[in-house]
C-alpha cells in the first residue's frame, strides 16, 4: 500500500476492522462498509492489476475444482512465470523433493534448504533444540538473498517455522506464496485446531489477554 494511501486512511480515523465479527458480509453484495472502495481501486495498477486479474480467473473458472499445487501450476503458467523457486524446513526435505519434481516437468525450479550457510546457533546465542549439541540455525534471510540471485519470478514457502517465513517474505524481491504451513503436531494441518474441541481448550484456558 502507498504511503498516500496509508495517510488517508489514518486521516479518516477509520474503527479497527473486525469482519469476523459480521454476520452479513454483505460486502458480497457490493457494500462499501468502509467507504474506501474509490481509494482502494486506485492501488490496483500494473503488476498489481495483473495479478489480482489472474487470481480471479484462477478463482472463477476452477472454483472447487483443482487442488492448491495445480492452482499455483495455473497461476504461474497465467502470470508467465518461468522460474520457480521453493525455500523450504530441512524437516521437509522429502515433501520439497516431490513439489520440485512436479514442478520441473513445467518450469525452472530452484530451492534452497533453511540450514544453507551452516551458521551455528550459537554466533548468536540462540537457544538450541539440544543445549549440549552442535545446531545450525534456521537462516530465511539466506533463503532470500540466494532466490533473490536466482532470479526468481515466485517463491514457494514450504513448511518454514513461524517468524521464519515471516522474515523470508519480508527479504524475498519476488512474490511469495504457501504451499505448506509448518504444524509439526498436526502433520502440517494448521486448520485441524479450529475443528478439535480439545485443542481448542487447550488455548482458551491459558486465559485471556487484559483490555
């Protein structure tokens, strides 16, 4: 977003958005909630028309038709993407070995492993999983700067740790997507706690936060 745009929206004093809260939604509908719509379809230019453009074909014509990896297949193949790169947990070697494998038959597939460089945990004192072993520390920004060497038109994260993929998109030059979100206890199905009443409690009773 534009800093224009950001000192509009600061401007307006607008209420902190809680959409989960909405009952309606019926911005479906074409509903304005917010009054910006004017001001927010001048952000989408260029590239960035080009992909929300994409992304609604992607969306339109395979709606509950095609799984995640061939929608990113689609979506790449649609925004000409030619070289793919994937930044993915040395816990998940064997799954980022198979989505490169799937992905080379249709496109230049470059990855790169969360341990690259080697740098040991404790250059900067970071706690260890073991305290008495040697531990390579995971290293996004690494990650980053050699797909950003590469040239990357997308980035794929797979499976890299909370905060970790955070700082990966945040040094990536390409656009980044998900295909895999890390939750070691629910092999990798972060959706799982939303459904399980027992995990659920798990949180709820670790009490609330103070307003």
């Amino acid at each position: 977003m534009s800093r224009q745009m950001e000192n509009k929206i600061h401007q307006k004093k607008q209420p902190l958005p809680t959409c989960d809260l909405c009952k309606s939604k019926k911005c479906r509908e074409g509903e304005d909630c917010f009054s910006m719509s004017n001001q927010i379809v001048s952000e989408y230019t260029g590239d960035r028309l080009k992909l929300a453009r994409v992304s609604s074909m992607i969306e339109g014509r395979y709606y509950m038709k095609k799984t995640r990896l061939e929608e990113i297949i689609l979506f790449s193949n649609e925004m000409g993407y030619k070289r793919l790169g994937i930044a993915f947990c040395i816990g998940l070697s064997d799954e980022a070995s198979m989505l490169a494998k799937l992905l080379r038959d249709k496109f230049e597939v470059v990855s790169v492993c969360c341990k690259v460089c080697g740098i040991e945990k404790s250059y900067f004192n970071f706690e260890k999983i073991d305290p008495g072993s040697a531990e390579s520390m995971c290293n996004p920004i690494g990650q980053a700067i050699l797909l950003n060497s590469a040239e990357t038109d997308l980035n794929i994260i797979c499976g890299l740790c909370i905060g970790h993929d955070i700082q990966f998109t945040q040094f990536s030059k390409a656009p980044v997507t998900t295909y895999i979100v890390k939750d070691r206890l629910l092999a990798h199905n972060t959706a799982g706690m939303l459904y399980c009443g027992y995990l659920k409690k798990r949180i709820q009773k670790n009490g609330r936060r103070e307003k």
